[in-house]
C-alpha cells in the first residue's frame, strides 16, 4: 500500500508537470491570483541529512504536493523520500529509511525587517520503528546585511519519549536578481544537533552547509539547480555514517521543477 501511494503520487507530480509545460507564460501570468497549489520534484545526488549519509551516499528523489491557505501564511505539504536505487532498479538497501512526510508551515513579515515562521511535520519512516514528529521556530531579521537566521527544531521519537533531540541553526543569505526571473541565492548554514535518542547520544556541529542556487521561472514553472559543500566538524557525526565513510567534507548537488497554479 505505502509503495503504491508513493507510485501514485510520482506519477501526479509528472502529471501535473508535463501537463503545464505547454502552458503559454503569457496565460500563467494573466491568472495572478492562482489556486495555491503547487507540485514539485527535486533531486538530491547524496542524501545528506544534518550531516550524515541518510541513504549511505545515494541520491535521492523528493516528489511532492503543497496547498498555501489563502494567503495566510499558512501552507500544508506532503512529501516523499525515496532513494535512487530504488526508484530505477527496485534495490530495497534504504527501503527501511524510505518516508512520507507530513507538514504544516506558517509564517509572518513585519514588514522588511523580521520574518518569523514555525512548523510542524511528521516524518513517516515505512519499515522501521522511527517515525517522529519535529517542530520548529525560526526567525529572520530582513533588515539586516545577509539577513541573519536563527532556527530551532525539536524532534520527538515515538521509541524514545524522554529524549530531548534538538537541531540549532544559524545562517546567513543573500539573493541576486540575475535578470528577469532568474535568481542566484548565495548561503551558509551551520548547525548543532544534540541526537539523545540515538545510542549514545551524539552531539556537536553536525553540518555547515554552503550553498549556492539558481533558479529560472517560466510562467507557472521553476526550474532549480543548486550545489553543496558541507563540512562535518563534529566527530560525532562524520564517523556516524551506515556505510564506515569518515570523510569531513561532503558535497551534493540538487536538481528540481515545480509547478504552482
């Protein structure tokens, strides 16, 4: 059952995308309003989540779909990992790992000064006993240089109730409009992950990340392609890895399109 609403939801996403890309952009851009509604597909070439190898150092594919409430600020998605080995030649090495997640979003602009968001999602892991629900609080001061961003996550495991796992993250961006509907993000992120759950507890810097994306609208479409480089300065985390590999830096690039109507 789980295999095919995974199936099912990859095949609405291409469906959705095929569909709309004959869409003239001039008739995307005549409906300024929209429904809200967006599908999207991305690539990730190495799993990397907080640091570690998620899928030992496979790619990954993220199909999903979103709603944003009436312009509320509010938005609820539904997402789907799965790994590339699995998708083209049914190999089930990171089945167990494979998830659907479900998410709310919310956030506010005081103007251009501050952004504050928060967010609740439930990662539904499919074969083992891991799922967990993470929420997170973050906020941007806007007005400042490189807009400066602090995020806090707290994840809850449904085996391990008295841990108190959480992920911190500082960072810095800055967007450059290329020209017209294209755009370059410029950022850096670090992150410290306490990891109680896990056994023994890990914790340190698990990640910095930097990043650059761009990014390429068409009408109703937005083609994305970004690349990573991650430094792991935590022992704890780099020697954490399912596959042995110790290596400090990581790298891995993304590729995407959505389609928001």
């Amino acid at each position: 059952m789980k295999k095919s609403i995974s199936s099912l939801l990859l095949m609405m996403c291409a469906a959705v995308l095929i569909a709309t890309s004959e869409v003239k952009a001039q008739e995307a851009e005549a409906d300024s309003s929209g429904l809200g509604i967006s599908a999207d597909l991305q690539y990730m070439s190495d799993y990397l989540w907080r640091g570690t190898y998620f899928y030992s150092g496979t790619g990954a594919f993220f199909p999903s779909l979103s709603y944003s409430v009436l312009d509320t600020g509010l938005s609820v998605s539904i997402v789907e990992e799965l790994s590339e080995p699995w998708i083209f030649d049914g190999r089930d090495t990171a089945r167990d790992l494979h998830a659907t997640d479900f998410g709310a979003d919310y956030s506010y602009s005081f103007g251009d000064m501050v952004t504050i968001g928060a967010g609740l999602w439930y990662y539904l892991l499919w074969d083992n006993d891991f799922s967990f629900l993470s929420g997170y609080v973050s906020i941007s001061a806007d007005s400042l240089p490189l807009s400066p961003t602090l995020k806090y996550t707290h994840d809850y495991y449904t085996e391990s109730k008295d841990a108190k796992d959480f992920y911190l993250q500082l960072g810095v961006s800055h967007s450059l409009e290329l020209m017209k509907d294209v755009s370059l993000d410029l950022g850096a992120m670090a992150g410290y992950y306490y990891y109680e759950s896990a056994a023994p507890t890990l914790k340190g810097i698990s990640d910095i990340d930097f990043s650059s994306a761009l990014s390429v609208t068409k009408g109703i479409l937005t083609y994305s392609a970004a690349f990573h480089y991650v430094i792991v300065p935590s022992k704890d985390f780099y020697e954490a890895s399912l596959d042995g590999k110790k290596d400090i830096n990581r790298f891995y690039a993304t590729f995407g399109v959505s389609c928001a109507i």
